[in-house]
C-alpha cells in the first residue's frame, strides 16, 4: 500500500477543530489505584526479555552449546494473529477529548537537539556508518529509557515524502527499563507520587522518538492505552501487560511494560511488537497534545474544558479532572491489537528460551517493499539458556495485516512463510546463530542483527534453500549492542538504499566504549561484503 503525497498531507496535518464549544467538566475523578481497570486480556512478559545477561547465559566448558542438528520446521500456522476487540469507541472519545497534532507539525516543533557524536569506537572493522545520529546527554545516558526498534517513512511510503514534510523522518522505540521505589502490592501504588520518589518510579512503557533529519532535532511521544475509568469516563494509561482488579490486595502484582523490540510503520499505522502477545497497532492520525499553545508555562484547557499539567511527572490520564501524561506533551493511543492465537509451549520461557513449536515471540519486525509488501516478525532465542529452537521467522502479506487492523474483531491474518534460523557457526565458545535482535529481507536475501552482550555484535546474511534458511559463512564485524534493522530503499528520495540500526547501550561500567547511536550502513556496502 502506497500512500499518496497529497493524502498523507491531508491525513496528518491535523489542527484543532474550529468552533468547537468545550464541554462543562464533569464529575470529579478518583485517583487510579490500577484496580478495577478493563483487563486487556495481554500476557505479561518477563522483564530480561531480549537480554543477552539473563541467566546463566554462558556455554559450557565443553565448548558452544549444541545448536538443532537442522533448523526447526517454520510451522506458519503457528504464526496466525487475530484481530482483538475493537479499541475504535475509546479512541473516539480521547479524540473529543483532546486535541490532535499532525506528524508534520510535530517533527517542525521538534524539541531536543542531539550532542555530537565521538569517535566511532563502536563500530566494527567490517562497515563504515553512513549516517550517524546521537541523542541530547540525558537521553544517551538514561537508565530508564533503552532504545531498541526503527522504522521510518520508507517503510510508511513507497516515495518516500510524508506530507509537506522535507524531515525524511526515523522512529524509535524505547522501552521503561528502570522503576525505582515502585511497588508490587496495590496498598502501596500511591508511593511513586510521594513528593519524595522518584519520576522514574512509574512504569511507563513505550515512547516513539520522532527524528527530524532535516533540522537534526527530535521529539518524544508516549505510547498509551486508552480505557473508561470507575466514573465512566475516558483516561489512558501507559501500556502494560495484564491490566484488570485484582484479587487480592498482596496478590496484586504490578504491571510489567513490554520490551517494544520492533516496529513497522506503515501507511498511517505504527505496528509495535509485543514479545509474547504478538503487536500492538498504533495510528498517528490520532497523536493527542496536551499542549497546543506551545508553551508549558501556561495552563492549556483540552476540548472537554478540563486542564492538562505537563509539570507534574508522577501522573497519567485523567485524575481529578486534570490530565496528564508523565509530563510528555504528546501522546499516541492504541488503536488496535494483532494477537497471536496458537497456544503457548509448555517450556520454560524466563530466561529467553524458545521453542520449535507453539506460539512464538514477537521480537522483532521489519519491512520488505523490494516485492509485494510483506512484514518480517521473528523470535529473540538465549540458547545457552535451554530450550529446542535457536528461533523462528516468519513473513506477512501487509494486506493481510492492514485488513486485520481495519476489520472486525476475530478477523485474521496469516503467514504466508516460515522458517527456523540457519545452523552451525560459532561465536567465540558460543553457537552463531541465536541472541537475534532484528531481522529484515532484501531482494531474496535475509539478514539478521545479532547482540553478543557488551562486544561487538555481528550481521549475519541468509538464503531459501526449499523450505530452510541457509546461512552464509561470512559474518560481518556490527556495533556494540546492535538492534533492529529498517531499510531505507531510497527510491523516492534519491538516495542509494541504507541499513539503519542502532545501539542500546550506553556508556557504563560494563562497557566503557558503549554509546547510544542511530546510524545506517550503505546497503551497498552490506551486500558486496558478504560476497552476493
């Protein structure tokens, strides 16, 4: 699906209806104590996922851990994703009651300018990064906040052009890693609005980080679910596993986030990976701020009369008739949700263990315009950890899923193609292929991004060999903490098609070369390396 210049103007240079009267505010709101939420029905996830760290994770002293003696069958039937409940009736009444900016007036209002990047120690021998975009020092630094997905317009539109917009833009995704104070037990929950906590107690699950590449400056949107609180009226909440009461005040554990580690943006639809339901889908003509004026020092009145605080950090949604949203200006409801519907494998999952069957992990996403539209949705393996698969992939027809995402509740969407990782190959005194953090597809040829703790991580390339995944013998030396993978194909702007990735480590004790970068390799470069 291609998405029209003029249409995608139209579509996201949205302004706040004229004339419209706001609303009497309603009846006072109670604070949320998370009790008595709409259960969203979404399974928690353990919160190593994706970490190289967890577990033992070290082979034996026998030498790498046994890999399949073949790769596991790909099974696309495990794959199926199913349209959930229909989110349409909530976001429509956030819509009314807040007002809306457009993607392109966004990135034009884009507010943090990144630090210069340094040397570029941590790249490999093997590529020289084209493109190299580094975050403002609190961002590269932050324990809270680990990048880990990309996407960007290449993905969105086939030429490239969102809008009037010259940003060429790139999206992010970082997850809440880091809550300190917060507690498990709901008579607890208030301490992270203490005057004395921290604003990082909060778990506050996913934002998108909107990059400007023309003016090199970017902006944050907080991801968020919306729902009807205990008085009936519309707040949101930052994304979480299971929501819903609980059933008994020290049973009641507190809600993990996800691990967000890949995301495709397409049309006008953000679609997140959620590791252990399948994807959350997001839509940017519906991107809610809390503060049209521009001006935080001012009170901004919303549609419905009620006020927004951007200054207080420690609250979200409507609360006593104010809104909030961790003091972000911006954020971005959920519109629908794409959930995995074969059932889980019976085998120990908490230490980033996979398995050859059942239902898989969404870890990664990616897009592959270079035939017909297709996603790319793998599996993050820890094989040193246990298990039977070193992971799986599998591709999407986006016809498919953008009928999903448009239709009723119950509508489905297949895989047309599935895989188990390639074998064989070694990294150091570990097997070469698992601990994959992105995936992509390029004309017939896969590549994957592989994390190897805090070293150097390695692009691995494979072929379709009948029904398996081959993997090629050379390995390309990557960065430090390598993620996702997204392709700018180039060919509306120009420019000869990039690799974008980016790293998630920053500087630290236990690595004291890590840097947090955003860059892309000539995917020119790329091929010739490995030979084809």
């Amino acid at each position: 699906m291609a998405v029209g210049t003029m249409l995608a103007g139209a579509l996201m240079s949205v302004v706040l209806p004229a004339g419209r009267p706001a609303a009497a505010p309603a009846a006072d709101d109670p604070v949320p104590t998370h009790e008595g939420m709409p259960d969203d029905g979404f399974a928690d996830e353990h919160e190593g996922e994706q970490d190289d760290t967890v577990g033992p994770g070290s082979p034996s002293a026998t030498g790498a851990p046994a890999a399949p003696a073949a790769p596991v069958p790909g099974r696309p039937g495990d794959f199926k994703l199913v349209a959930g409940s229909d989110l349409g009736g909530l976001v429509g009444k956030l819509d009314a009651a807040l007002p809306k900016q457009g993607l392109t007036e966004l990135l034009e209002q884009a507010n943090r300018t990144p630090a210069g990047c340094g040397d570029p120690d941590i790249y490999g021998p093997d590529l020289s990064p084209a493109d190299r975009t580094c975050w403002k020092s609190d961002d590269a630094t932050s324990t809270e906040w680990i990048p880990q997905a990309i996407t960007g317009v290449s993905d969105a539109q086939e030429d490239e052009d969102w809008g009037t917009s010259n940003a060429e833009p790139l999206a992010v995704g970082s997850y809440d890693a880091d809550n300190p104070g917060r507690s498990d037990n709901s008579s607890g929950r208030d301490n992270c609005v203490k005057e004395s906590a921290s604003d990082a107690c909060n778990e506050k699950g996913v934002r998108v980080t909107f990059f400007n590449q023309a003016t090199k400056k970017y902006r944050h949107v907080l991801l968020v679910w919306p729902y009807l609180n205990s008085y009936d009226h519309i707040s949101f909440d930052a994304l979480h596993a299971r929501e819903g009461r609980c059933p008994a005040p020290t049973a009641c554990k507190a809600q993990n986030g996800i691990h967000a580690g890949g995301m495709v943006w397409y049309g006008n639809h953000l679609y997140v990976a959620d590791t252990a339901n399948g994807m959350r889908v997001f839509d940017l003509r519906e991107i809610m701020d809390l503060n049209p004026d521009n001006d935080s020092a001012t009170e901004d009145k919303m549609q419905d009369g009620l006020p927004s605080d951007l200054g207080d950090k420690k609250r979200i949604g409507r609360q006593s008739n104010v809104w909030y949203a961790y003091g972000y200006r911006y954020v971005m409801p959920q519109v629908a949700t794409l959930k995995f519907t074969t059932a889980v494998n019976g085998g120990d999952t908490g230490e980033n263990q996979c398995y050859k069957s059942g239902r898989p992990k969404a870890s990664y996403v990616s897009l592959d315009r270079t035939g017909t539209d297709h996603m790319v949705l793998g599996e993050y393996c820890n094989t040193n950890n246990g298990g039977d698969s070193n992971g799986r992939v599998a591709t999407y027809p986006m016809t498919a899923l953008t009928a999903a995402v448009e239709g009723a509740s119950g509508t489905v969407a297949e895989a047309d193609a599935a895989y188990g990782l390639p074998t064989g190959g070694s990294l150091g005194a570990e097997q070469l292929w698992h601990k994959i953090q992105g995936a992509m597809r390029y004309e017939g040829k896969w590549y994957f991004h592989r994390s190897n703790a805090y070293d150097n991580g390695r692009l691995l390339q494979a072929t379709v060999d009948g029904s398996r995944l081959t993997g090629n013998a050379k390995v390309l030396e990557s960065s430090f903490g390598p993620e996702d993978l997204y392709l700018a194909h180039g060919r509306g702007d120009g420019f000869a098609p990039r690799l974008w990735s980016l790293s998630e480590h920053a500087q630290s004790d236990d690595c004291g070369v890590c840097r947090r970068e955003v860059y892309s390799y000539p995917m020119s470069d790329v091929v010739s390396g490995f030979g084809s």
